[in-house]
C-alpha cells in the first residue's frame, strides 16, 4: 500500500476464471456459484478484487456488479480495473472503453485503475495515443484513486517505462517460483526493477493458470515432507506473498474450496522461512522441465477466427506430456471440447499478438495437432 493508507490482507481475488454455467461460453459466469465465494472471501476480511475490460468477455465487470457492488457498502471493498491497451489502437477509444467499464461496475470511482498488459509495442502506441495522460487525468478528476500497469515484457522495457512515466503508483506483475528465473518472463528481474523504482508490486499468476496447483508428484512429496497441513496451492501463493515489496497476490479463484484454503493460510500470513524458499526454487527448476507449452490459461488468445480453443488445447497437450493421462484420453478430451481444430489454423497469428507469455502459438497448434488429431495417427 502506499504510505498513510491502511494495511490490508495479502491476498486478492482476481476475476477472471469465475465459475461457468457453460464451459464453451466464457461470459456465462454463475453467479450463484460466485456469491458464497464473495461472501467467505470478505467474512475473513479479504476486501481486494481485480477485473479488467476483457475477462470472461465483458461480463466479469458486471458479474462484480452484481455479487459484490450490490451487496456491501462501498467502503467494504477496493476494485481493480484495466484500459485494455491490446484493443485499444486510437486516443478517442478510451473514454467509451473507461465509461463502460464504469456502467458495467456500478460504482462512481475506481480504487485501482491499469494500462493493462503492457509490452514494448503496446507501450510505444500508449505514448503515442497519450494513454499515460488519460489515466492521470481520470486521477486528478477522481474517477480513479491509484494509477499503474501490468506489465508482460523484459525489465529493460519495463525500466524504459518507470524511468518515463514515475507518476505510475504500483506495477502489476508475473511472479511465482516458476518464473522467477525464467528468461522470457524475467519475474526476478521485473521485481528488482519495481523495487529500484519504489513502486509496490500486485502480484499476477502466483500459481502460473494453475501450473502450480497440479505439481509433478516428485516435488508435491517434497512439498508434504516439508509442511504436511500445507496445501500445494498454497506453495505459490505464499511464494510470492514473502517478497517483501509484493502489496498483493491475485489468486483467480474458480470454486468454493479454492476462496476456503486461500483465505485459510492468508488471513494470519507467515512468509516463507529459507527452507521453504530454497524448496520453492528447486520446485520451479524441476517443474520448468515438464512443461511442453508454457500457456496460463488467461484467454487473451480468445477471438480465433477458425473457433480453436487454444488453452483448453494446450491444457490437454500439457497434462498428455507431464503423462498426468494417456494419448487414447488426450485425443478423446481433445475431441469432447468439440470446437475449431488445432490443424485449421491459418497462421495470422493474431493470437500471438496477445499473448502475455509470447507463445510461438502457430509453432504449437501444429505439434498438438500432430498428436491428438486422428488423422496424424
């Protein structure tokens, strides 16, 4: 938190893998699911919630609206919020983009408002449209109370950025045991350059969409034999609450039981001892080896004009190669999701442009298409 505001829980609730009521359809988010999560999560005192223009198509902003802004005073909750920069090509677009946003939240201020996913190209064209203008001036008229960005590039764009652009308040990061070395996210090094800066760090993908949640057998027994009561989620999670810079950590939480264990082991937080932080290292290393394509599952990829369901297919690839099931289940979950296939791809690459992880996309549809689809057999 900045200086003179009050401290609160580590943990926030990212939404933007809320339950379905139709697995094929991301903006059917089930609000009767979601309310008994939103109501565990602020009974144990938990108040931050992020959101951004694009998740679950539109409809996580109103879903907000509806479990949380129509429930609780205004003062029980902070809100994130997002100018999607991947969309967003000319200055007039913003303040439409800004007023939705406002109308689909249902609120008269915005605690915490983002450039959202930043890269050097997306950066180049928010200078250029004066995008870094249009949050502050959104400040300075109290429609938004804290201004920043989340950020997908290298520490030397992100160090461009900070160094031009100071009246940024927070950096939005990657950061889990993971990525911490990893040399396309470069989460240590994004960190140490938000710590140079002073600016605090919101903590983005602790469990890398879920990577860290289902860990290779080997290191979930060197996990139980360190901490036995310790859930395997909660590895992440803690990982990147200890730094001690880190204000926030977004857990996108799906299920009832995930709101339960993160609230659990987040509402006393005790950072990580030496022990756990060098079995977290040598857990990422180890896990980096079984990973065939490194995608989250965040969706930005959405909106493939040949209809394929690039995470869920890449899902499936990754659990086939970490041999969590067989090839015969790997083609027939592959079949059942019943959408575009990998094979009818046409390369334009559109997906790639979005992607926050720089996944050579087009590269790996083609290798999941070669080993899932019936007639590669």
């Amino acid at each position: 938190m900045q200086k003179g505001e009050c401290s609160v829980k580590k943990l926030g609730f990212g939404l933007m893998r809320l339950p379905l009521k139709d697995a094929k359809n991301a903006a059917s988010i089930d609000l009767d699911a979601v309310r008994p999560m939103v109501d565990l999560f602020m009974e144990r005192g938990f108040t931050y919630y992020d959101t951004a223009y694009v998740y679950h198509n539109g409809a996580s902003e109103t879903a907000f609206r509806e479990v949380v802004v129509k429930r609780y005073p205004r003062h029980a909750f902070t809100i994130t919020d997002k100018l999607p920069m991947a969309i967003i090509h000319k200055a007039e677009e913003m303040e439409p983009i800004f007023q939705k946003s406002m109308q689909r939240l249902g609120v008269d201020y915005i605690d915490y408002y983002w450039l959202h996913a930043l890269t050097r190209e997306s950066y180049e064209r928010a200078q250029r449209i004066g995008a870094f203008e249009f949050v502050r001036a959104k400040k300075d008229a109290g429609k938004v109370r804290h201004i920043g960005l989340s950020f997908h590039d290298s520490a030397e764009v992100l160090e461009q950025i900070l160094n031009a652009h100071p009246e940024m308040e927070y950096v939005q990061l990657q950061l889990n045991y993971l990525d911490w070395e990893d040399e396309e996210v470069q989460a240590r090094e994004c960190y140490e350059v938000c710590v140079r800066h002073g600016k605090p760090v919101i903590v983005m993908e602790p469990l890398r969409g879920g990577a860290l949640a289902d860990v290779p057998a080997q290191v979930e027994q060197r996990f139980r034999a360190c901490a036995p009561s310790a859930s395997v989620p909660s590895w992440g999670i803690r990982f990147a609450a200890s730094h001690e810079h880190v204000m926030m950590v977004l857990s996108g939480m799906s299920t009832l039981e995930q709101v339960r264990d993160n609230t659990g082991y987040m509402q006393d937080f005790i950072p990580m001892n030496e022990q756990e932080m060098c079995l977290a290292y040598e857990a990422g290393r180890k896990i980096r080896t079984t990973i065939a394509v490194p995608c989250t599952g965040c969706h930005y990829c959405d909106g493939c004009p040949q209809d394929i369901s690039i995470p869920e297919y890449f899902s499936i690839y990754n659990e086939w190669k970490r041999m969590n099931f067989s090839k015969s289940e790997a083609m027939k979950k592959y079949r059942n999701l019943q959408r575009g296939l990998a094979s009818a791809c046409i390369a334009c690459r559109q997906c790639e442009t979005r992607c926050p992880q720089h996944i050579g996309i087009v590269d790996a549809l083609q290798q999941v298409a070669q080993q899932l689809e019936e007639k590669y057999k």
